[in-house]
C-alpha cells in the first residue's frame, strides 16, 4: 500500500489512478499530458486570427505565449508594426482620394 499524494488515501502499489479522487498517478502520462494541452488562445490559428482581427492589439498574445522564442517575437512584433502602419497610411491614403473625388462632384 502507499498513499496517494494528491488525497493522502491509502492505494494500492500498482494503482495508475486513484480510486478516492481519480487522479492520475502516473507522473510521466500527467506532464506528457499537460505538455500536449496548450491553452485556445496560444494556438497559432488564433493568434493569426486575432492578428488579422485587431492588428497589433493581438501583440501581448505573441508575447505572453510561452512556446514562442524572443527571436520570434521581436521579428514577430516588428513585421506585425510595419504592416499595420502601411495599412494605416493606405487608409488615409484612400480617404484622400475619395475627398477628391467627393470635392470634384462637388464642382461639377
Ligand atoms: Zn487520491
């Protein structure tokens, strides 16, 4: 018999779970379990998402996600800027040209 550490109930030697509160004792299936399970909101399909969604808003994300490296996300965060800033210059770029546009009906 030995206890089980999680509800200090006595267990059998061989258990892999705890028949008192069901967890798993095996500690190599439990990290290999955690390590697989990553959080909806680091997955990269949602990051792109929310990138694409709200721009550089979607940053912290980049930044609080534990499996990116620095390289990544200093690369990341810079192109993700850069990108944002030309699609903001276009916007009023073409803002502009619809003034014109609306200015030369105007005169007509
Ligand atoms: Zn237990």
């Amino acid at each position: 018999m030995k206890k089980c550490p999680f509800c200090a109930e006595e267990i059998q030697e061989e258990a892999i779970k705890c028949k008192h509160c069901s967890e798993f004792l095996d500690e190599a299936d439990r990290s290999s379990l955690s390590r697989k399970k990553i959080q909806w909101y680091f997955r990269t399909s949602f990051i792109v998402l929310a990138v694409c969604c709200v721009g550089p808003l979607a940053l912290p994300l980049i930044w609080w996600r534990p499996q990116t490296t620095t390289a990544w996300k200093i690369g990341l965060t810079i192109v993700i800027l850069v990108l944002s800033w030309l699609l903001f210059q276009a916007t009023l770029k073409s803002l502009d040209t619809l003034k014109e546009y609306y200015r030369l009906i105007e005169t007509l």
